[in-house]
C-alpha cells in the first residue's frame, strides 16, 4: 500500500509541476512575442503529455482488482482469482498505457471470464480506446487511410498504421450496421407532418482480379467493370411546403427568388443506409445473393413501420427506374395494389423532377440542335406545363415535333427515350397535385447522400475498395453525415459492456485497493 501510496502521489507531484511548467512557458512565449502558431503547437504537446499522466494516474487508482481467491457469479459458476496480475495494454488518445490486474476463470487453462479492471472501467476487448477507435474513425472517414494516418499523427503525435484504421473501420462498421437496425423511434414533437421514403443507387469501385485494367494509354471504357452498385434508402420526416408551378421553375434555372418567399422547411430526423449486394446461408451448403436494393427498402420499411403516425401520409420519391419501385411495393407489401388504392392508403408516389428536367432537355438538344436560347425556351415551356398537370399532353407534342421535323438517327432515338421515360411514369406525376398539397418533388436528400456518402469518399482517384471494407465505410458514414454519432458511440459501447463484461455486478460492493491521495 505503502509503495502504491508513493507512486501516487509522485504522479499528483509531476501533474502539478507540468501544470507550473505549462504557466511558465505561455507567460515566457507572451513575453517574449513568439507567434501564436509555434505556441499553441507547444501547448498541445505539453497537454498531451499532462493527458497521458493523468490516465496513467487513474488507472493507478483502478488498484489490482482483487476480489479475493474465488467469485461466484450471479448463476452460481464458482471463479479462480491468477496467480499473479497479468500485464494489460492500452492505447488511449494520449498514448500508451499499461496496467497489471488480476483476472479469473472457471477452471485451470480455461478462458478467462472475469477481467475485474476491464469490467469497472467497461474496456474494449482489444488495446484501444473507445475513444481512440472513435477520433481514429473522424479522420479515415472523411479521407483516405494513409492520409488518416498522417492527420493522426500530426493532430495527436501518434503513429496508427493502415491496417489498424482498416481494421477499426470493419469492426466499427459492423457496429453501425446493427445499430441502423435498432434504430430508437424519434420523438413523435420532432417529426414533421410528411414522411418521405427514397432510395437511389451508386456504383463503388472496387479491386476484382477478374476484371482487366484499362489501358494507361488510348480510349477506356466509360464505366469500367470493375464498379458494384449500392443502394442507398433514406427515410426522413418534413412539413408541407406549398409552392406554385412558377416557383419551381425559377427554381430550376436559377432565376431570382422572391425575398418574401417563407423558408423551406427542414428534413427531421434524416436516417441513411447503403447496402451492397450480400450472400446469406440458405441452408444444405447453399448460399442466397440477397440484392442491394431489397435490403435498402426492408430497411427503410422498417423505419416507415416504426415511425409513420396513423393516417400520416408516406412520399415515396425516386428516379424512373422501375425497378426501385417494384422492390419497394414488394418490401412495404404494396405488390398487389394500384395506384388508386395506394393514394386511398396515403401512399403517394413522386417522380423526381431533377431526372424529368434531364429528360426534357435531352428532348429539347435533340430537336433544336446547337442553337442554346431555343433549346432553354423549350425546356422552360415544357417543365412548366408538365408542373401544371400537363405531362401527357408535353409527351405527345415533343412526338409530334419530331415527326413534323424528321428526325432521324441519334436525335430520334434520344426524343423517344425521353417520351418512353416520361409516359412510363405519368402514374408518378402529377405534380400540380404534389405543389398544391406541399409535397418534395425532387429528391435532393437521396441525390446528396450519393454524392456525399459515396463519392466523396469512395470514389476519389486510382481508389479501389474490397467489398467488406467499402460496406463497413458506407456504414459508418451513414451515421457520420447525421445527428446519429453520438447516439451510436453510447449504443456500442453499451452493447459491448453487455458482452465482454456479463458479470461486472461483482464489483458493485468492491472499491480499489490503491490508496491515492486526493
């Protein structure tokens, strides 16, 4: 105890002496004018250090974890205290820690089942730090790992190699795919009075050794073959904003906005998964490839399930690809309904307009050619008359103009897949309805999520993914770029305290056996 005493407070003597000591150099470094860049640099190292102190003083008060020569656990399995204290690392924000605790199991030579330290202080099963894992996982996030690697050390004075933030990722990912499946319900005060449901897709690149590389010199494929598509679902909640056809289409070309025109409301409680395809066990050896986009939608009808209100209405807002919606009818048991009873159920499918502009306009180049103001005329013509309700009769004059002009060739071929686009969805809209009820009608949520989830990370140059370890990236970061980070760093942690330390109510009565002076 004695010897324990000492350390103690030796470790107290040196916090208060570095504390001096960082005093002293910022009042030397004021006066003596050294910039503010040289000294705050110092300053951080320096409390990294008293950091590194502090933790090595607080483990220290953890004591040896003794419990005495046995503990029986609450289900009557008698456990035997080691000979002796085993050696255990740790690595925190501030470095390297080691401590010496006993540890107990059921029997000579059997897995250990109690780490008394462990389970106080709810430890990880590995050396690092929750905390650690978690910072680790701010920077591979948001750029690549060895550039990670190099932000680590220059922010924290510590090396992680690649491998280790690979690895931190895939287990973290995992983490985060259970928890979008455990998702709690948001508050129903918080919600707004739509919920909306929408889900694209995104290619990843990815390492196949089946797939030849493109030549460095010479034309390449336009979309190698090397990409797997995820599907990416996301639900959110919004109040009705009321808009008029006019209003959209200044929208869309950019024209001036009113300045009295009320604020747009904000998307609440915006949840986000992507999904690649995945092989399950059927059973007998077999294995079942489960599609992306089914597992995107059983998601998202999950959250639909949990969090629609009864008579809510659900805005289902996607792309023309059709089959997104068939997966979806499928998924939220909408198989065998027409559109009719969907809208008598408050189910409203939406087209979005971003991809009908493209479609528009591809119309309008294929008619007018090269002549710019024209083809701008037509576009604008023609997407405000489709958001008055007019989509059908926009579809038979671009068919008439192009008979009445001749098309032929490429140009002909582009109008009709613009009409075929656009009659194939007419049932998805009917946008003078969706304005004047205050539904979204573009699907900025999903398009941004593509761009900022997916791209931004998984598609920077020469970058290839194996397919786990993009899964476990799009996991992570659909809980990055929302409100959920915080809630999901309690939640694992939680979970973990559940399965690593089952019988950590033996250390409810125990108190450390280090005596520390305060």
């Amino acid at each position: 105890m004695k010897v324990a005493h000492s350390l103690s407070a030796g470790k107290i003597e040196k916090l208060v002496d570095m504390a001096v000591e960082l005093q002293q150099f910022v009042d030397q470094a004021a006066a003596a004018g050294d910039s503010l860049y040289e000294t705050e640099k110092s300053v951080l190292a320096k409390i990294l250090k008293m950091g590194h102190l502090a933790i090595d003083r607080f483990l220290q008060g953890q004591g040896d974890g003794d419990l005495g020569l046995t503990a029986q656990t609450a289900d009557g399995v008698e456990l035997y205290r080691s000979n002796t204290p085993q050696k255990r690392p740790l690595r925190t924000v501030f470095g390297e820690h080691v401590f010496h605790a006993y540890v107990y199991t059921p029997g000579p030579k059997q897995k250990i089942a109690l780490r008394p330290i462990d389970a106080r202080l709810n430890l990880p099963a590995g050396k690092y730090s929750y905390l650690l894992e978690e910072f680790s996982q701010y920077f591979c996030v948001e750029q690549a790992f060895g550039q990670a690697t190099d932000a680590f050390h220059t922010v924290l004075g510590q090396q992680l190699s690649m491998d280790t933030l690979e690895r931190t990722n895939q287990r973290v990912g995992q983490q985060a795919d259970e928890y979008l499946h455990a998702l709690p319900t948001p508050p129903v005060k918080e919600e707004g009075a739509l919920l909306v449901a929408t889900a694209d897709g995104k290619g990843v690149p990815l390492i196949r050794d089946h797939v030849k590389a493109p030549p460095v010199h010479g034309p390449k494929p336009s979309r190698p073959g090397n990409r797997r598509m995820a599907t990416l679902a996301c639900v959110y909640s919004v109040d009705p904003y009321v808009r008029t056809a006019e209003d959209v289409l200044a929208a869309l070309f950019r024209d001036e906005p009113e300045r009295d025109a009320p604020a747009r409301p904000r998307p609440c409680h915006k949840r986000l998964t992507a999904c690649f395809p995945t092989m399950e066990d059927a059973g007998s050896e077999d294995e079942l490839l489960i599609r992306g986009d089914i597992q995107a939608w059983t998601w998202a009808a999950e959250q639909i399930h949990q969090r629609r209100a009864d008579g809510q209405v659900l805005v289902r807002l996607c792309d023309g690809q059709e089959s997104l919606w068939r997966t979806a009818d499928i998924c939220m048991g909408l198989e065998y309904k027409d559109d009719r009873q969907k809208r008598s159920e408050n189910v409203v499918d939406v087209l979005d307009l971003i991809h009908v502009s493209g479609y528009v306009w591809l119309a309008g180049r294929a008619i007018y050619g090269k002549n710019a103001s024209s083809v701008e005329s037509f576009a604008r013509d023609r997407l405000l008359r489709i958001l008055r309700g007019k989509a059908a009769g926009v579809i038979r004059g671009i068919r008439r103009m192009a008979t009445e002009r001749g098309l032929r060739g490429q140009k002909l071929t582009d109008v009709y897949k613009a009409c075929n686009y656009l009659e194939n969805n007419l049932e998805r809209m009917r946008y003078d309805e969706y304005l004047a009820a205050g539904y979204p009608i573009a699907s900025g949520v999903i398009e941004g999520a593509c761009r900022h989830l997916v791209k931004d990370r998984m598609e920077r140059t020469g970058m290839r993914w194996r397919e786990p370890n993009a899964g476990s990236m799009l996991f992570v970061r659909a809980l990055e770029v929302t409100d959920l980070w915080e809630p999901f760093q309690k939640h694992r942690q939680a979970v973990e305290r559940k399965r690593l330390h089952p019988h950590r109510k033996l250390l409810n009565d125990h108190s450390p056996n280090a005596n520390i002076a305060l």
